[in-house]
C-alpha cells in the first residue's frame, strides 16, 4: 500500500478545494430541536434518521445546511457550546420577525468590520448570529 503524501502548509494550498462546511451539532430533543428551525427560521427538513427512532436531521435553508443529533446515552455530551453564524440579506428584517417571537440577546448593532448583528438563541442554548454587510457607520463600540 503506498503512503499518501502529507498536507504540508509551508508549501501552500490544500490538495483539495474545500467547498462547503456543515455544523453537526448535539441537542437533547431532536423533534425540538427540528420545530424550531423548521417553524421560526423556515429550514427544510430532511427525514429524520432512522425513521423509527430518529437520532439525526438535516436541515436545509437556501445554500445553509446544518446537523443535528441526539447522543446515544443522553446526557453525555453537552449541547449549547457553539454558536452558529448566518450571513443573511436583510438583518433587519430578521430582527423584525425574530424579535416578536424570541428573545434577543443583543443587537441589532453594526460593527466596526463592517457588519449588523443581532443575536438570539435555539431551544438547546446556541447562539445565533445574523449578520449582513452593511457601510452604515458602526453603532458600538468596539471595546
């Protein structure tokens, strides 16, 4: 068998384009889980796997996919630790609909990269950034 040549960043690229990153997250209520971002933030579901006692869902909005999974032994591995960060078209018309049904953690504010931001959170406690690029002057500070 012969040996595939190692990455080596020193001599530049990856031997491969990477095309696409999808978050699989744990969650303690998978049915919960697929409601909220099927019901608040309009994802498509895929079946939940296995169809007789789901375990997993791909979720789908526009180019977005994420994972969700529930752990084999519950409790075993924690959820919430990540945040999730949507570039989106209209954050203000994000806020508008979100803020009517969540509650939002900060925001929306613009930043001195260039960005608007407002935060809130799903059912299992990440954080979910929606951001769009905007040149309006930034409303905060950045400290």
């Amino acid at each position: 068998m012969s040996a595939v040549p190692a990455f080596r960043p020193d001599k530049g690229r990856s031997p491969a384009r990477f095309l696409k990153v999808t978050p699989r997250l744990p969650v303690a209520d998978l049915a919960r889980t697929i409601g909220f971002y099927t019901e608040v933030l309009g994802f498509q579901a895929g079946p939940p796997w296995p169809a007789d006692a789901p375990t997993f869902v791909l979720l789908q909005q526009d180019d977005m996919s994420l994972q969700f999974y529930t752990a084999e032994q519950p409790g075993t591995e924690p959820t919430g630790h990540a945040t999730i960060y949507f570039d989106v078209s209209d954050v203000r018309a994000m806020h508008r609909v979100l803020s009517g049904r969540l509650a939002v953690e900060w925001g929306p504010e613009v930043y001195w990269y260039g960005r608007r931001e407002f935060a809130v959170r799903d059912p299992d406690g990440y954080l979910l950034i929606f951001s769009e690029r905007t040149s309006d002057p930034p409303t905060c500070n950045p400290d």
